[in-house]
C-alpha cells in the first residue's frame, strides 16, 4: 500500500515540473511526505521523492522572487547565502543545479584599477593667428648693444615738396625740398606667469607640460593682438589699424555697393598716386566681416562671389578675429615688419617666499616691435564703418 502512495506522490511532483505550483499545492505534497514517514516508510524508499520536493520548492522561490521587487544583489550575496548547497555540489552528493541569480553589473566590481586612460589633454581654443604670419620677421641679436631700440632715418613728407617744372630758357629752375627726420622706438615686452608646486613638476609631467604651452599661447595670442589693434600707448605696440590712414569714401553711384566694390576703391586709393611704390596685396577683417562679402547674393539668390579663390578684388584675405566688427585694413604687407628678441622665453623662477614653501612661478616673456615706418604707413588704408562707406560709395557724385 505505501509503495503506491510513493509511486502516487512521486507522480504528482513530476507533473507539477511542467506546470507552476502553488505555495498551497506544495505544502499538501509535502504533508503527504511527511504522512508517508509517519507510517514507517523507510528513509531510503523516499529519499528520491524528498530531493524531487526540495527542487521543486527551489523553483517556487524563483517565480516569487522574479514577481515581488527585490533588492538587487551582489554575486558575493548570492553565494554566501547559497554556499551549504554550493559545498553540496563540489563534495558530490547533491545532483541539484545551483543557479546565481545576482544580476552582474560593473557597480558589482569595487576598487578596480582597470582604465581606458587617455594620454592627451584637451587643448583650449584661442583666435587663429593670422598677422603675425603676414609680415616679414626680422630678428635681433640677444647680446647685442642696441639699447633695446629700433632707430632709423625717415622722409619727412610733411614738409618735402617735389617742385619739378616745365622751364622755359634762362629761366630759374624750381627748387625741391627734402626733409628727413629721425626716430626711435623701444622694443616692447609681453609676459606672463603662473605659480606651480614643485610636486605638480615631478608628479606630473605631461600636464607640467601642458602649463608650458598654456603661457606661450597666452603670449602668441597678446602679440598678435597687439599687431592688429594696439594703439601705441604706454608699453602697447602701435599695430595695423592705429597705423594705417583712414579711407574716406568718396560718392561714386556705384549701384548695389558691396565690400569688394569698398576693396577696390581703397586700393586704388593707395595707387593712384604711389602706384610705382605700392601693390597692395591683402585685405584684413574679422570672419563677420568676410561672411558679409561670401554671402552676398544677386537678385536670383544665387551667391555673387566665390569663397574658393581665398580673394576680395585679387586681394588676399587675411581673416584676423581681434579685428572689430565693420572695419577692415587694405594693404602692401611688404612695408610692415615684426622686430623680435628671439622666440618666446620659457622659464622656472623662485619669487618671494616661493622657496621656502616649495612653490615656483612659470614665466613667459617675448620682446617685439610691429613697425610701419612714417613714410610707408601710405601703403596701408582702413575702413572703421564698411556700412556707411559703401552707402557713400552708392550715392551718386
């Protein structure tokens, strides 16, 4: 009789494999399990029937805990709460699959040291250079007795008068007057400086590096800014626009007036009468400015210029964004030049009480002088306001 209440009950564990059980159905089975062994049942007639009950308990627990939110947990939890069936497993005497259930994500790994790290620092974005790289550069002897001055003899033309005339016979020939005048102008300098700690240097060299080309591009981008816009004062250089004469536009009906119409009067503004001197070869303005003449188009939407030719009216464009806004400079680029000190000067000095602390300051320093000399400044003309100049240009004379 006991043997086909085992075979019974055995058959209904097997059925419930393929099917789900509930918690109510699974206690029944295993009360009758337990009736079994309180009629005398012999432990090794139904021991394959309890390992059958155990595993289908294990699968009950899984559906529960896939439909109730739980905490998530680590592998680490996982196995310390399942080691008894792990030691089971590994010893021999359990024939049950043990499946971790822990969802392995990388928050599960602490402390790891692995990377991918990147060798580079990102760099910062400054104006591109652009006058400095026009103009010749000529370079000055380090050691030189010079006094740190550029001196030279100039015309005056203020006061020079070319008097040549037809002469009739017997009469007195006209009489020029020549003039010169002579000046001088002190380099100038341009620095810079950041304090460090000696460990940033040791620990930290690509980044220590880094700070080496931070202070020369703050110097390179000082400089060519002064070569575009410095006035002259004080310890500033005396660049384009302080140095090139201003255009005044004259009414000629030009219809439509337009920046390479501006272009081409300037220059002819400056060869009219100095042609066997000058060939202006350049036009500098900021990217707005050249975006004005690029995008200009036709009563047909079509886009009167070709950006491709890298040229307003033959002139090379010269992009230079420390330029202001409506202005632009036509001129001859061989009669500006860059006096220079050598490069940029890098180097490691202690100020203070900087020593003692440990510290050190980074320094950057560069002599220079931009130079149009009085007599050449001729070559060069700027427009500070393109848009009332090209409406003079459109009005008619």
């Amino acid at each position: 009789m006991n043997e086909e209440l085992i075979k019974q009950l055995g058959d209904k564990i097997d059925q419930f494999k393929n099917e789900s059980v509930s918690k109510q159905e699974l206690d029944t089975l295993k009360q009758q399990l337990e009736d079994l062994k309180a009629n005398g049942v012999e432990k090794s007639a139904i021991d394959g029937i309890q390992e059958k009950l155990d595993e289908l308990g294990l699968n009950l627990k899984e559906l529960e805990t896939k439909s109730t939110p739980t905490e998530k947990q680590t592998i680490y939890q996982e196995i310390s709460e399942r080691k008894e069936e792990i030691k089971a497993l590994v010893k021999g005497s359990s024939d049950k699959e043990v499946v971790l259930k822990a969802d392995t994500l990388r928050s599960s790994i602490t402390n790891s040291a692995s990377t991918n790290f990147l060798p580079t620092i990102g760099q910062l974005g400054v104006k591109l250079r652009a006058l400095y790289d026009l103009f010749r550069k000529v370079q000055l002897s380090t050691t030189g007795n010079d006094a740190g001055k550029v001196v030279y003899h100039d015309w005056d033309e203020s006061t020079t008068v070319r008097a040549a005339a037809m002469t009739a016979e017997g009469a007195a020939f006209p009489e020029s007057t020549a003039k010169f005048a002579k000046y001088s102008i002190d380099l100038k300098k341009i620095g810079d400086t950041l304090p460090v700690s000696e460990e940033f240097g040791e620990d930290e060299a690509s980044a220590a590096a880094e700070l080496d080309m931070f202070l020369n591009t703050n110097v390179t981008s000082k400089e060519d800014a002064q070569i575009a816009t410095g006035d002259g004062t004080g310890q500033n250089l005396t660049g384009l626009v302080t140095s090139a004469p201003a255009y005044t536009a004259a009414a000629a009906g030009i219809t439509d007036a337009n920046i390479k119409d501006l272009v081409r009067k300037m220059r002819t503004a400056i060869v009219k009468n100095r042609g066997s001197k000058y060939s202006p070869n350049f036009v500098a303005a900021n990217s707005e400015v050249i975006d004005q003449y690029i995008l200009k188009k036709d009563g047909n939407n079509n886009y009167m210029f070709d950006a491709a030719t890298g040229t307003i009216g033959g002139l090379l464009i010269v992009e230079d964004n420390n330029l202001a806004d409506n202005t632009l400079v036509v001129g001859d680029s061989r009669f500006g030049t860059i006096y220079e000190k050598g490069g940029i000067v890098l180097s490691k000095v202690y100020a203070g009480d900087q020593a003692i602390e440990d510290m050190m300051t980074l320094k950057a320093r560069k002599r220079m002088l931009f130079l149009i000399r009085n007599v050449d400044k001729t070559g060069f003309l700027k427009c500070t306001d393109i848009d009332a100049a090209l409406a003079t240009l459109a009005t008619a004379p």
